[in-house]
C-alpha cells in the first residue's frame, strides 16, 4: 500500500534569546522562488555555511479559500543558526528553511569553503554528506559552464575533489550514497559531475590508495567533458540520429577540452589526457586519435567506462532511448575486452551490485522482460519510460481537492512508490498532485496522485521532478482544511 501523507499539527514557537519570528511577506501558494526564498532542506545544512545569512520559515494560511504562503523571520543575519535551532524545528516536523534569493551566492560560497570539514565530520550522515558535495559539485560546473574561465575556480574543483576523496576513504558505502544522490540525466553538468563522482571509488576498488591521485583522478573525470561548450547546442541536443556533420563537430570536442584546458597553468598531464582519451577505445575503433588499449592511460581507461554507463542510462527528452542500468552493465560486459577495460568493467559491476545490495539503486540490477511486467514485482523498482503526460496541482477547497489546469510533461521513470518526469515549469516540492500518463501501451491513461518530494533545476531550462505516489484520504483533507495555519513540512 502507498505510504499515507501525515499532517503536522499546528506548531507554536517558543522564542530563544536572540531569536526573531516576524512576517517576511507571503504569496500564493506554489513556487517558493517566486516569493524570492530559496528552500534548504533542514536535516542536510551545514551550519558554518549559514552564518551572517537570515533564515525563514514558511507557514501555509488560507485567505477566502485561497491558500498562501507565509514566510517568517526566524533568525537575524546576526544570530548565530546552531544545532539546538535545528533540533527545535525538526521536533516541530519542520523539513525545510528558507533563504532570500539575493543570498544565494553567499550560501553556496559558504558551503563550498566548509565543505571538507562537513566530509570529515564523523557525526554527520553519510547520505547529507553525499547529497551535499554533489549538489555543491553541480553548482560550481553550472558556473564553469556559464563561464568557462577556470583560473579563479580550480582552487574550487581542488577543494571539492578532496572532500569527495575524503568520503570515499573514510566510508565503504560512499560509492552507494554518491550514487544516490546522482541525478541520472544527460545535461552536461550533472554528466560531468557523475564521471568526476563515480571515477574515485572506482580507481579505490582498483587498488589506488594515493590521496594525492585520487583527488587528481577526481578533477580529470569532473573535467572530461569540458570541450562541449564549443560544441553548438543543437548538436548536444538533437533529437533523433546524429548526421555526419554533426558526429564531425561531436567528436572534436575532446581536442577542444585539451585546447582549453593547456591555457591555464596547474592542469596536470592526466587531466589533458583523460579529457583526450575518454571515448577511445581498446581496439583503437574510438576519437579522436584511435588510440589502443596499450596507447590509453589506466584512468582514460576508467573514464571510459563511467562516462559510457551514464550516458547510456541518463535520460534527457531529446534522446531517441535510454538504456536500463542492467541493460548498460550488460552492453560494458559484451563490449569487454574489444572495446573496455574487462578489470575495469568487472569493477564497476561489483560496485553496482552493492550499491544495490545498499538499496541505493533505483533499478534491478537483473534484467527484467518489460517494464509493464516489472511494475508488479518489487515495491520500490524503478524503471525508465519516455512517456507523455500532465501534472495537475491539486488545492483543498471545501470537502474535495480541485484539479488546476495540467502542465505538460515528460515522465522518464516510474515504480509502484514513486514517479519522476522532466518539465519545463518549476513545481515546488510538497505540492499534491494529480498525474495522466498519455503513452502507449499498458501504462496508456494510467493515473497517479501524489506529493512532490524533488525539484531539480538545470540552466538548460528543465527540471527534474520527483513524486511520492500517495492516497489522499479524506481524513488527510480534513487536516488540511484545518483554519490554523501549519508548518508546511516539505
């Protein structure tokens, strides 16, 4: 059975010395961004990343039928946020706290310079941790790809590489909960991030123990791709087959990366290698010098492997398929040793497979007939689709949810716990919502309602968007038609 939304009960502050709660302003209820306050989920903050940054809540009220959000201030840019504030408000049911728009940048300049010390600190959660040094990872390759100008930044990508080092070191499931946190689409940004990522424990499962390397390893694989913004876009993104001209321009863009990269001082030989090397393969069939298996560094060797299986499996609607992760394992597998590293790749399966047997793979790592007859085997299992459909948001008025006009989306994984889509339109976590599926097949017209639980935002102009499938009961609109306003937990 679908797990059932909870209601918080109305929650009254208790003020600590120094605290403020006071009005910052409200809006209808939807985008938190279109309110300017930016959502930081509670459990996962580092604290140090806080300072000098006012922190709000947003409570949920209703104006004639209308619901609104209410956004409150909880602490002065001059009262220090610490964990008995946090402590207070996730005994409250309190998930999220919310920053202005304007102080964005500061947060994130704050996250990055403290984000070793969040890496070492055995008291925080493995899976915070990853969840953070990825989502901090993405930021900073958004920015490099905005600006390709990478002396003021490698400072960053070092201090980012050695807190990724630092986790997989210290933690056996690192590989597991970095996988997790992995966004498996194909905008440039999380690929590379993906690569960068997964590239560390697998050079640790092969047997490299150098911190120094290591961290080097990881700056190669976040780098790799680095060559595609010289590529035009409608080329990285054309649907369908790719013509001659376009796998011409396409295959330059290792040699690209190497130009740009041979600019700036402190970009070592592996660097400029594994950005050379990535897409040549062991029978010397690969580009953009058709180099061998003996020719290509052991890391190339690595990346080649990694940046494969991401992008075989990563979905993005301009793609003509998307390949399962059994499905990927099982091409790296028959491909080895004509084209991939067979250590390499055995590597990768046995980190795969544990980090399913840690319940951080969404898919079967086994391969299953369809997708229509997997749906019924295991509760949380998820599978791709490429799916037309609308999302309606869903609003409490009298005894019955209203159904708003639906938004047009592209749903690309489902399982009987959850459906993710891609969407144009922002839609901010804890919305409830009503989900029309529109493809072929046995999932033709199916319906779904749920709350949202993810927002992804990619500068590409898309978002990936995550739902808990859910009932919503009566006795949980009874709770939200409740006239006390309510924290909102999501």
């Amino acid at each position: 059975m679908a797990a059932q939304l909870t209601a918080h009960p109305p929650v009254t502050f208790e003020k600590p010395e120094g605290d403020m709660l006071r009005s910052g302003g409200s809006a209808p209820s939807g985008s938190s961004a279109n309110s300017g306050y930016f959502p930081l989920a509670l459990d996962h903050l580092p604290l140090g990343a806080l300072e000098n940054i006012p922190i709000h809540l947003r409570t949920m009220i209703k104006k004639n039928g209308v619901a609104f959000s209410k956004f409150s201030l909880y602490c002065t840019s001059a009262t220090r946020f610490t964990e008995y504030h946090r402590a207070r408000l996730r005994e409250a049911g309190v998930r999220f706290v919310y920053i202005q728009m304007a102080s964005q940048t500061q947060f994130r300049q704050q996250v990055e310079k403290c984000i070793n010390e969040v890496a070492s600190d055995p008291a925080a959660a493995i899976s915070a941790k990853a969840e953070l040094i990825y989502d901090t990872s993405v930021e900073l390759i958004n920015e490099l790809l905005t600006d390709p100008t990478l002396a003021d930044k490698m400072g960053r990508l070092e201090t980012i590489s050695r807190a990724i080092t630092t986790l997989v070191i210290n933690d056996d499931s690192a590989f597991s909960h970095l996988f997790a946190a992995s966004q498996h689409d194909f905008y440039t940004a999380t690929h590379m991030v993906n690569v960068g990522t997964w590239m560390v424990p697998l050079a640790y499962a092969l047997g490299i123990r150098d911190t120094s390397q290591l961290n080097e390893i990881c700056m190669a694989g976040v780098l790799h791709d680095i060559g595609k913004i010289f590529i035009p876009e409608e080329v990285l993104n054309k649907r369908g087959p790719l013509s001659d001209d376009d796998w011409a321009l396409l295959r330059q863009h290792p040699q690209l990366g190497v130009d740009h990269l041979s600019k700036y001082q402190h970009i070592s030989e592996l660097i400029l290698r594994v950005t050379l090397e990535h897409h040549e393969r062991m029978d010397a069939t690969g580009y953009p010098r058709a180099f061998n298996g003996e020719q290509m560094h052991l890391v190339s060797r690595i990346c080649a492997v990694v940046d494969s299986f991401d992008a075989m499996t990563a979905y993005r609607p301009f793609k003509t398929s998307t390949k399962s992760f059994a499905q990927a394992l099982q091409i790296l597998q028959n491909e080895a040793p004509a084209k991939y590293d067979p250590a390499i790749v055995d590597a990768w399966i046995k980190l795969m497979q544990h980090a399913e047997n840690d319940g951080a793979v969404s898919q079967s790592l086994t391969p299953e007939p369809s997708p229509e007859e997997r749906l019924g085997r295991r509760l949380h299992e998820r599978f791709g689709i490429e799916c037309p459909a609308r999302v309606h948001r869903l609003e409490l008025q009298g005894d019955s949810h209203i159904e708003h006009e639906g938004l047009a989306v592209v749903a690309h994984s489902i399982s009987h716990g959850g459906l993710a889509f891609m969407s144009r339109t922002p839609i901010e976590p804890s919305q409830l919502v009503r989900v029309y599926l529109q493809g072929n097949g046995t999932l033709a017209n199916k319906q779904f309602e749920g709350q949202l639980v993810r927002c992804r935002h990619h500068r590409d102009g898309w978002h990936d968007i995550g739902m808990k499938i859910v009932s919503i009961s009566a006795e949980i609109q009874s709770a939200q038609a409740a006239s006390s306003p309510q924290i909102n937990d999501a």
